[in-house]
C-alpha cells in the first residue's frame, strides 16, 4: 500500500493537477492544505526547506511541484 500525501494550497492550480493526477491513476492520497493548517506548514517547510506547492510525500520521498513521472518512479 503505498502512503502519499499531497501538501496544497487553497489557490494553487498546479495541486489541483496533482491531485486529478492521483484520482485518474486511481491512487488513494491524503491532502493537507498548508493554507489552512499553520502547523503543517511548519512541518513541510522543516522537512523540505520549501513553502512552494504541491509538494507531494510518496512513500518517505519528496516531488516537488507538478511531477507526475517522479511520482509514478516512486510508486514502482
């Protein structure tokens, strides 16, 4: 069972991407929209270095921005 959770924002048309990308793969994910959650932004930014959106955690890895090939490769 693979574990992705995509990080967005309210305003962000590359999440929405990201995450039409995952429904049409038939991927199961868990958003988390840093605009609303402080705390979570906190978090990403601490593990990431980033406040760009979508960052996307597939498995314990990171894809930054809209990269659906990354996404796919750590899927595998």
């Amino acid at each position: 069972m693979n574990n992705i959770t995509v990080y967005t924002t309210t305003t962000c048309p590359y999440c929405v991407m990201m995450k039409n990308f995952l429904k049409d793969q038939g991927l199961p994910f868990k958003e988390v929209n840093v605009q609303l959650d402080p705390i979570a932004a906190n978090r990403l930014v601490a593990a990431t270095g980033q406040l760009g959106v979508p960052q996307t955690e597939v498995n314990g890895q990171w894809v930054l921005g809209y990269d659906p090939d990354r996404v796919l490769m750590l899927l595998k």
